[in-house]
C-alpha cells in the first residue's frame, strides 16, 4: 500500500505479505477493528502481527482470531490479552457476503493490512480468498520470475 504523501496519520501497522502467495484473492474489504485503550497505544509502537491470523463471522458478528498486539508496558494494571480475538466492525451487507462466501462457498478471511487509516483510526483490510494448491503457487512463481525476467531484458535492451 502506498502512503499518501500529504498525510501523517497514514500508517502502516502489520502487513501479511503471505497471504498474496497463500490464497487467490477474491476481493477485499476495509473493516473497523474495535480495541483497548492499551491495543491503540501498542499499534502506534508497531508492535503487532497479523500474519497466522484469519477472520471468521460467528453468531452474526466478524472477529479477527489469533491476531498479536504486543501487551503496552505502561498499562500493566488494565492492560490487554495479547492473543485475545478482536471484533471487526462491518456492513450487515458485508458480512453477509462474507458468511455466504465462507459457509457455501468455502472460502477464508485472511487479513492483508493492519493500518491507521487517514482519519487516525485503526482499520483492517480482510481479504475473502480461496486457498491455492501447490501447483498454482509454483504457476504463481513462475510467472513472477518471468515478469522480473522481462523487465530486465527491457531495462538493458531497451
């Protein structure tokens, strides 16, 4: 994601670089995340990780599972759970979608970005994707090393 330019409260937190070569990505969705007092500060330190996370909608809401914000030293006494599952804030329209694509269709939620959007609030972008084989992350590969390849013959030849 690129940072605009003109922006200081634009900040990327936690990127799950994995996922694009994990899944096939459908399409994805801007969700809110609601958080402690002490997961805000801890995410202004960067201190997060997305990256074994995943989403799932659960009695009709959206959580975010096994997603890690490092506990905020200051906060000790009213400080928050580490590993603890995160309610995400969406559509009724959007979560709908995203139950039908998970239950009928059987695909994941898999977490791309955690940032602060320009207004300062913490978002997340979910992805709804279906898991590649094997095959298709070597087809993936290949075609990756091609286009590297390309564009090097077109720097030095052209």
């Amino acid at each position: 994601m690129a940072k605009p330019k003109d922006n200081p409260n634009y900040k990327v937190i936690a990127e799950n670089r994995r996922a694009r070569y994990d899944y096939a990505i459908e399409e994805d969705v801007e969700c809110g995340i609601q958080l402690m007092g002490s997961e805000v500060k801890s995410l202004r330190l960067n201190t997060a990780n997305i990256a074994e996370s995943y989403a799932t909608v659960d009695e009709g809401e959206l959580w975010l599972v096994n997603s890690y914000i490092a506990p905020y030293d200051p906060a000790k006494t009213w400080g928050h759970e580490a590993r603890r599952r995160r309610k995400l804030l969406v559509s009724n329209r959007e979560l709908a979608k995203m139950w039908q694509a998970t239950q009928r269709e059987g695909m994941t939620l898999v977490p791309l970005v955690l940032y602060f959007n320009h207004r300062g609030l913490a978002k997340i972008k979910i992805a709804i994707a279906k898991g590649k084989k094997n095959q298709d992350k070597r087809e993936t590969s290949a075609k990756r090393d091609w286009q590297r390849q390309k564009s090097r013959l077109m720097r030095d030849h052209g």
